[in-house]
C-alpha cells in the first residue's frame, strides 16, 4: 500500500515549519545577530527546498541549479550585508 504523505508533504510541512519558527523568533522579541542569522539560515534552506522540490531543478543541468541557487545566496548575502550596515 502507497504511503499517505509524499515526499513533497514532508517538504511543505518543513517549509511550514520554518515559517513557523521565524515569526515566532520575530513576534517573542528576539533580537540580535544571533536571531537575525538563525532567520536568515532558516530562509536559506527553506529557499532551497523550494528551489529544489516545488521549481523541479533536482536532477536538471547543473547550469540552471548554479544559477537559480547563486541568485539564492546573492539576496541572503544582500540581506545580510544591510543587517550589519544598519547596526
């Protein structure tokens, strides 16, 4: 018998989960660089499971991969430059 939870439900529970968590850390107060990198860490992943699961680039060229994941790391590097240049 197929199981009921598919691996793209196992990947929108964590994607959930993740959201979860950030607001929590933003809604309860935390602050500093610690929470800012935590969030930034948390959207990372959660961009690279989208990336992966829900844009179907597993198993494509890597060319494409590189350049979707280089845009990626490009906005989390820009975020996180204009968290320190705000501090």
């Amino acid at each position: 018998m197929k199981s009921p939870i598919s691996g793209l439900d196992v990947v929108w529970l964590l994607l959930l989960a993740g959201t979860a968590y950030t607001w929590w850390l933003g809604e309860s107060g935390h602050a500093g660089t610690g929470t800012m990198m935590a969030i930034l860490a948390i959207a990372g992943v959660k961009g690279a499971l989208v990336i992966r699961d829900f844009m179907a680039l597993r198993g494509v060229k890597l060319l494409w991969q590189a350049a979707v994941f280089g845009w990626l790391i490009l906005v989390l590097a820009v975020n996180m430059a204009a968290y320190w240049n705000g501090n």
